[in-house]
C-alpha cells in the first residue's frame, strides 16, 4: 500500500492506495472520531458496502444508494441526500463516506460541504478515474441545466483511500476512461517513460506494483499541484489539459455516446494537432504521446471534426471575456495556458 499526504489551508490528509488499503479506512480519524457515518453508494456500488461495513469500527452505519450517472448529479439529489443525512441525525461530528466513481464522490463530497456548513467526507474511490483524479483535490459539485460541475464547492476530504481490488470488476470501458486521465498525467510530466512498461492493461497486470507506482504518480503529482493551488487559480489549471475539447465533445453528444475519459484522450489529441499547427508543440512531444496513448490501447480519433467542437466551448467556465483558455503541452512536463479568440481557434480548427 502507498501513501500520499496532502496539506492545504486547515486540511491535512492522506491518500492511500493498493490491494488491501481498504483496511486503512478503520485507522482514518476521520473515522475514528466519529459519532455515526453514513456509506454512500450508488446502485453499481452498493455491492461494496459489506465489505466496508466488514472494516469500519463499532458505531452507527446508516447508507444511501444513489441511481448512478451524470444525469442524476444534480442539485436536487444533494437536497435529498442531506435530507436523508437529517432523518438518520447524523451531527457535525458525523461523516459521510463516498463509495463509487466521480458521479457519486462528486455529489456526496458537495452535500458534505452543505450538510450543517460542512461535515467531513471520506472518498472510497472505485473506478480508475476517480483514484487517480477526482477523488483527490477536494473539488466537488453537481451540474446545472446550464453546464456541468457549475453548482457547487471546494470541499477537501478528510482520507483518500483507494482499494485498487475494487477495479476488478471494473468493465473495460471504465478503465480505458481512466487511462484518458492517465494519459493526461503523463503529458504533464508526472511519471517517467519506463512507467509506460505497466501497460498494457490486463486484469492481472492491474494489480501489478508497476500499476500501482503509476497511480501513486499521478496521484502525488495532483496533490503538489493542490497544495500549490487549492483554488484552481494558476497551477492547477494544467489538470484541465485536454478538457476544453473533451467537455464540448461530451457536450456535444449530451453526456451520452462517451465517458468523460475518453472524450479527455480526444480532447488531448486535439489540443496536441493545435499546439504543433500554431507552432507551441513540438512534432515529437506529439508522436511521443500518440505512442503512449496507443501502449495504453486507447481509441485516439472521436471521428468528430475539430471544428465541430467550437460552438459547444462556449459555456466553459474556464473561458473570460470571450476569450478561450487552452492547455497546451509545449513539450512532456512543459503544459502552459494559451489564451486564443473563438475566430482564431475556428480559422486553426477549420484545416485540422
Ligand atoms: N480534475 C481537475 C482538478 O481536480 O483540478
């Protein structure tokens, strides 16, 4: 099992991953000094709750279970979620523990900042994309009829505790969604070449150490860059590398034909082919990237022209005063953030 601390403003916490780190959750103080918790789940991960149930000390375990997927991450279900938190008394001392992928760490993590002005959250992560990513960092929210993730809060957890045997039964689908974001991590710098022998993936490969020390990159990579950048002001803008395309083309297709994973190694496609056609990427950080991508085994043509994309980028809450803030790898471990008009995007997306 591996160990990442994480310490910004008032939250010190740590993240810990691999086969067996279940067992940590008994040790969490978050836990420990809790008057009740209350186990959120949704319908696919109900399923884990035994064997949470199986580790947490003696106290009161009260659950939810949620409908799974994006379109039910909505203001509404965080109400019923905290009305649900009322009924079962749970107290300030209380704490929630989310238990499934993004959607649902996403929403319990904004009713926890809601409940009483903020109870504490523990992340219990179950798909490939919410251990390496969305669990950590304290983002949390739902969506608005108006554009994803627009309502909500920065609510950090109290423990990360990734239990990577739950991936066993992860279809995959899911895990190629995960590797979209693994992919992002290795543009950014947060793991060298040789991790690249840990792909690709099998069912057994996935509980390898070499897996394992990719995740724990990825993982500690974010949290420096959380530490540096709670508020996503600066640094932490490169964690949104291959996003603005990914969302318009999610968006697009309204949250329905692919996982935000791989609409992510889409995005970052694109962004790689405007970044080599305004000069800003070089040819080989491209190719490097195209060779990782395929190592993964993931899909890297949507079939969507890019051009396509632009009218969906617009309510993009990165996005001011008209003007569209990209990220771009100048080359591995080199991201910037390039700011361009919607009609000099258009005239670079037009010949791609
Ligand atoms: N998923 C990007 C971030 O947490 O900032």
């Amino acid at each position: 099992m591996k160990t990442v601390r994480i310490a910004v403003r008032n939250n010190e916490h740590t993240i810990k991953f691999g086969i067996g780190a279940l067992y940590a959750l008994a040790e969490a103080p978050a836990i420990l000094s809790a008057d009740a918790v209350c186990v959120v789940a949704d319908t696919n991960t109900a399923r884990f709750i035994p064997q949470v149930r199986g580790v947490l000390p003696a106290l009161p375990v009260y659950e939810v279970t949620l409908a799974p997927g994006e379109t039910h991450k909505t203001p509404e279900t965080v109400v019923e979620l905290c009305r649900a938190f009322a009924r079962y008394g749970l107290t300030r001392e209380s704490t929630v523990i989310a238990l499934g992928g993004g959607v649902v760490g996403d929403i319990t993590g904004f009713a926890a900042s809601c409940y009483m002005r903020g109870i504490r959250c523990v992340q219990l992560p179950t798909t490939l994309i919410a251990m390496t990513d969305s669990a950590v960092g304290g983002k949390t929210g739902v969506d608005l009829p108006e554009g994803k993730n627009l309502f909500g809060a920065f609510h950090q957890p109290s423990a990360v505790i990734a239990e990577l045997r739950f991936l066993d039964t992860l279809p995959e689908r899911e895990i190629k969604a995960g590797l979209g974001e693994i992919l992002k991590y290795y543009g950014l710098g947060a793991f060298p070449n040789a991790s690249l022998d840990a792909f690709p993936l099998t069912q057994t490969s996935m509980l390898s150490d070499a897996f394992e020390s990719v995740i724990s990159d990825c993982v500690a990579y974010k949290a420096r860059v959380v530490e540096e950048d709670e508020l996503d002001v600066g640094k932490r803008r490169f964690l949104n590398f291959g996003h603005s395309f990914g969302h318009a083309l999610e968006k697009m297709h309204n949250f329905k034909t692919y996982t935000h994973g791989e609409a992510v190694t889409f995005g970052i496609i694109i962004a790689l082919r405007v970044g080599v056609k305004l000069g800003i990427t070089a040819p080989d950080t491209s190719d490097s990237m195209l060779s990782a991508a395929a190592k993964m085994g993931l899909v890297t043509d949507s079939g969507v022209s890019p051009a396509e994309l632009l009218p969906h980028m617009r309510g993009d809450k990165k996005n001011v005063r008209g003007i569209i803030r990209l990220v771009m790898l100048r080359q591995i471990g080199e991201p910037l953030i390039y700011e361009i008009t919607e009609s000099e995007l258009n005239s670079v997306l037009e010949g791609l």
